[in-house]
C-alpha cells in the first residue's frame, strides 16, 4: 500500500499564485521546496544582504521541518542556489550553525536570477524523519 502524501503550505496564498506546495511528506521523506527570504505577502526582504536573506530561508525552512516534527538533524540533502557565489562563500560559515554535528549531502549553484528580482539565494532541502 503506497503511503499517503501530507501536503504543507508555509504561505497558501503566495504559493497557490505561484503554482507550488512549499513540503510534502511521503512516509519518512520530506521534499521542501526552495525557501527564499519573503514576507507573508511574498515581497522579497533583505533586499541586497544575502546573509540577511541566507538567514530568512533558515528560519522559514525551520518552520517546515517543525510541522513534520523534524530538525536540521533530518535533513539530508541540501541545495543552495546564489546569484553571487562570492557572497554565499563569505556567508557560508553560517551553516555551521544550521548543522553543527554534520552536513548533509548537496549543492551549491550560482543562477542567472530567482524567481523576484531582489532574491539572492534559494535553498531546497529533502529531510528523512527519524522514528
């Protein structure tokens, strides 16, 4: 028996205007779609400070993971898109703080542009719950 999907908006509205679901959870595997750093609205913030903006998505994915009952522990892959890779290099360092025990598996992409102008960096993850 193929186990169910759980679907999570972080903000329905902005996501339903863009066409996508920010998670899904199918059995222990959780697929998160790239957070950016935007307000409730879906206006980008931070707008020139990528370690600003690397620190919003942090704090959005956070709360996706906490919906599943999951942590940065869980996570096992991550990817990061830029538009300045110098810039994310700088910042990176912050990371260490998001895991502090391992890193996950992943990469790191610099991109042409995101999907607003004013967005600098992107981060998608997939997580695997413990039990």
């Amino acid at each position: 028996m193929a186990a169910a999907r759980e679907y999570f908006n972080l903000r329905p509205e902005v996501e339903k205007a863009y066409g996508y679901t920010h998670a899904v959870r199918i059995g222990d595997d959780i697929k998160i779609s790239g957070a950016v750093s935007m307000d409730d609205e879906g206006n980008p913030t931070a707008v020139g400070d990528l370690e600003q903006q690397m620190k919003n998505c942090y704090a959005d994915l956070a709360k996706v993971l906490a919906h599943y009952g999951c942590t940065f522990d869980d996570v096992i892959v991550e990817n990061v898109f830029t538009t300045d890779m110098p810039k994310f290099l700088e910042a990176a360092a912050y990371r260490s703080t998001i895991y502090p025990t391992q890193f996950p598996t992943g990469s790191w992409l610099e991109v042409k542009g995101l999907a607003l102008p004013g967005l600098m960096i992107e981060i998608e993850m997939e997580a695997h719950r413990s039990r």
